[in-house]
C-alpha cells in the first residue's frame, strides 16, 4: 500500500490520529498472531479496550483544550446552576391523601 499523509491541524487531531494509527496496527498485530477460528475473539478483545483508551484520551484532550483556551481568555470556573432533574436535586415530597370514602384504612 502506497504510504499516506495526513495534516492535523490542532493537537487533539494530532493525538486522535497517533492513537488510531497505533490502534490499528495493534489490531493488524491481533489478527496476524490469532490461531484460526480465534481471530474474531482476539481481535475484539483487543479492540474493545484500546477503543475505550482512545476514546478517553480524545475527550481529556478535548476538554483539557476547551479549559486551556477559557483560561488564557480570563474565564473563570464558577457554579453552574445544574439542571432540572439533576442527580442529587430531588423533589418536593408528595402530598399523602386520605383514603377513598368508604374504604377501612
């Protein structure tokens, strides 16, 4: 195969390109050493981890870019208000009713 360039234009692209370069020769490596009728398993088992461990690093990079950035504009970290519904806010308790009339209780 004829050898490729490719331009990143920022350091997260940089990053996301040697990562899914060394994925993929790790995953050429799998499937070469894989005994036959093994090479499905062998190569998802090594896929599924390192997929994970690039997908990690690009969303760091990511937010590490986006904190740098806020950073060298003066922004300041603050309290974000957190949704409605957030994990950790929880609603007013409900109103008990009586029982239907009637009814023993």
């Amino acid at each position: 195969m004829t050898p490729r360039t490719f331009q990143a234009d920022t350091p997260l692209q940089a990053l996301i390109l040697e990562q899914a370069l060394l994925l993929a020769r790790q995953l050429e490596q799998a499937t070469d050493a894989a005994p036959d009728g093994q090479v499905l398993a062998r190569v998802e088992a090594a896929a599924v981890p390192a997929g994970r461990e690039l997908t990690r690093r690009a969303v760091e990079a990511a937010l590490q870019a986006q904190a740098d950035a806020a950073e060298k504009k003066g922004h300041r970290g603050g309290c974000v208000p957190a949704a409605a519904g957030a994990p950790g806010r929880r609603a007013a308790p409900a109103a008990t009713s009586s029982p239907p009339p009637g009814s023993s209780g």
